[in-house]
C-alpha cells in the first residue's frame, strides 16, 4: 500500500492531483462531480468582480488533424454572482469535507481583497489562491499578471491577504517573466504558505488566414490570450525547478502546466511540488482522467518502494546544473535494434539534414536497416526521438578514454580541452 495523502503549505487533501482554477472548476455541481471521480482537491474558478466574457473564447495549437497539444483562452474570471459561488463552496465543504477546496481571488482594493477572504472562510474553504497570473483582460485594469510582473505589489498584496486570512495562502505566479525566483520570493516575503505555478503564457494561438482575425475570433477581432496544456510543460518544469534549488525559497509548491497523467505529475513532485494542478487535459477528456493518474502514480510509488509522496519529492532537484559545470567528455552513440526497424529511414532524413551526417542509407542488397558510423556519431540523439518504433534506437554510453571535465574545469583558448585519463 501506498499512501497519497497530499499537504501543500498546510492545504491537505486524500491525494495530490486538483483542478486548477478555470472552467472545469466553475461550479459546486462540477466541483462534486469531480471529487467523486477521485479528485483530491479543486481551485474555485477565481472569484472577484463577476465579468461577462465574451464568445468565442477558445483556441486550439493541433498536430497532425486533430491532436491539441496547446490551448488558448481569452475567457476572464467568474461570470456567476458571489453570494451563489459562496453558497457553493459551503454546500461543496458540507458533502466532502476531507477534500480540498481552495478559493482563487483577484480584485483590487485592500477592502474587496478583505470581503472576500472573509467570505472564502465563512463558507469553509480550506485555502486561498491569489490570481496573480492572468495575461488577459485583468491585466488591463491593474491585475492578473499585472501584480504578478511586480514583486513589490505581489509582496504588498500578499501581505494584505495573509494579514487577514487564518487558512493557508497560496500565491499564483505568472510565467510572464524572466526570471521566476524573484517573484517567488516576493510570494514568500509576504507571508504565503505556499506559491502555485505556472499561469498561463501571453499568446496569440494563431490567424485565419482567409479571413485576417486571430483565433478565437470575437466577432471580427480578437486579442492575445493564455497559452497551457501539454506544449506549456517544459516552461512550467523549469520554472518549478528553478524556485525548488534556489536556497532562498522555502515555501511548498503547487505544480501546473501542462499535466496530462501521472507521468507528468511525477516529473513535477520530482522536482519538488507537493501537488499538482490541471486543467486543459480536464477540458478535453473530462474528469475521469484522475482515475489513470491515481492508478499510474500509485503503481510507480510501489515499484520504487516509495511510500508517501515526501519520499521522492524534489529527488530530481540535485540532478540540475549549469551547462559549464556537465561532462564534457561524457560520451554515447545510437545504437540501431536491426530486429525492431522497420526502413522508414527518418533517422536518416533527420541526421543528414538535421544533425550531424553520421547515419547511412544501407548497402544495396542489404536488409533495409541504416548504418551508424559510430566515429562521427555525437550523441545528440535526434534520431532516437524521430523513430516511430519504440525502443529501436537507443543511446548508449561509450568508453572514450577521457577523464571527466567541465567546460568551466579545462577551458584554453576559448575551447574545452580533453584529457586523458590519468594524464593531469
């Protein structure tokens, strides 16, 4: 048995994976109906100053025909008076009390900042999230991304809320930034037991090209939206990443961007979040897609004999470094399973146009099976990822004769040097 209990900053819930604060997480109804299908806990679609939103409001990023792998919205916050969302939350808390429900907010002023988070716990929420992440509409008028671009106002207004708020405060970060750790920092100056991250990146989806508007098209305009799902995850990988090894930052994190199964809740916990949030996969599957998460995550823990989720929280952390300090003389070459190739020649297309030029077409007469010359091969391993058949290529490391050095370690005129084991 394995246990998935999840705490985030004080914020605990049966496991780590919630909806992240958007339309899947609009109403109670929705909101029950995901804790059934196993949901650990749910953001609130974040609650302010109700807006109407305009139509259309979503934009897809597809390979091939029909595969989404990015997502855009110019949807703004809730659109549903505040005493219905509050009664919700309370009739949500009443029927699953040992799941997590946090409240996300945005306003403006230090007195409707005040209202609200009186309200949140009133109706018996278990956190807060302040929205200080969205790239559209709210930035406009002095919030979202706004406040989140700013450290001195995320510190002013986080200190705000964590002086009135006695349930955990989780800050929202935006990604529209060059560097995270500031903005993390700020979260942690002024108070918050804990920071989620990322929001959404300032997009634009893409363009009719028969018609010249942007998609989604409102009418004959449109404008730039939030950029998630699967494409998003890198960026989010690094920006968790980078708070979770800066010794400065202590607070708990809340992994979002890009999570579409328990494989890539994993990479998050490892590198250091203690739950997950999502969205877009949610938007295109539906709820019960937690059950594969739940399921996967569990049978992972139980293969690496991890028992909690702290056992391999931020495992991964240590592995990063900075490009000056890897292995320069760390060598591998691809290596080609002739039993699962199956001649599409990708790999050859791909290393002569797009590489290094060390893979061959076959002998004429030959089985239809490339050739590596293993002598020009770098191990970029290019050709690995274009493989259609799994496993066929792999990258396997070589005894070069050279002792380990960095760039940094072994730099002459401007160029690394290679050194023979044994030589220095």
């Amino acid at each position: 048995m394995v246990d998935l209990r999840s705490n985030t900053g004080g914020i605990r819930s049966p496991n780590p994976f919630w909806l992240a604060s958007a339309p899947p997480t609009n109403s109670g109804a929705q909101i029950m109906r995901a804790f059934e299908a196993g949901w650990g806990g749910a953001v609130w679609k974040t609650l302010g100053q109700p807006i109407q939103n305009v139509s259309s409001r979503f934009g897809s990023h597809n390979y091939g025909a029909k595969k989404t792998i990015g997502f855009n919205n110019v949807e703004l916050i809730t659109d549903r008076p505040l005493e219905v969302n509050f009664r919700e939350i309370y009739e949500v808390k009443k029927r699953f009390p040992d799941h997590a429900v946090i409240v996300s907010l945005m306003v403006e002023t230090e007195e409707e900042w005040k209202d609200l988070i009186m309200r949140s716990m009133d109706a018996g929420a278990d956190g807060l999230e302040l929205n200080f992440g969205c790239p559209h509409g709210m930035c406009e008028r002095g919030m979202g991304s706004a406040v989140g671009q700013e450290p001195k106002v995320n510190e002013r207004i986080t200190g705000w809320v964590t002086s009135y708020s006695k349930i955990p405060v989780l800050v929202k970060l935006t990604p529209n930034v060059s560097d995270i750790v500031p903005h993390g920092l700020a979260a942690q100056r002024g108070g918050a037991q804990g920071v989620s991250l990322i929001n959404t990146i300032k997009s634009i989806i893409g363009v009719d090209v028969d018609k010249f508007v942007l998609y989604p098209t409102v009418g004959d305009k449109s404008t730039n939206g939030g950029y998630c799902g699967a494409a998003v995850k890198p960026i989010a990988l690094h920006m968790v990443g980078a708070l979770s090894r800066d010794p400065r930052f202590s607070l708990p994190i809340s992994g979002i961007g890009g999570v579409a199964n328990w494989r890539d809740a994993v990479e998050f916990m490892l590198l250091g979040a203690s739950s997950v949030q999502v969205c877009t996969e949610v938007m295109l599957k539906g709820y019960r897609i937690v059950e594969d998460m739940i399921e996967g995550l569990s049978e992972y823990m139980i293969r690496h004999k991890f028992e909690t989720l702290e056992d391999f929280r931020g495992k991964a952390v240590a592995s990063y470094s900075e490009w000056g300090e890897l292995n320069v003389n760390f060598e591998q070459v691809a290596k080609i399973d002739a039993s699962k190739c199956i001649g599409c020649y990708d790999c050859v297309a791909a290393c002569r146009d797009g590489a290094h030029q060390c893979i061959e077409p076959a002998a004429v007469g030959a089985p239809r099976v490339p050739v590596i010359d293993e002598s020009e091969c770098v191990g970029c391993n290019l050709c690995e990822i274009v493989c259609p058949v799994q496993d066929c290529i792999t990258m396997v490391e070589v005894d070069n004769g050279y002792a380990p050095a960095s760039w940094n370690e072994h730099v002459y005129q401007g160029a690394a040097v290679r050194y023979k084991k044994g030589s220095h």
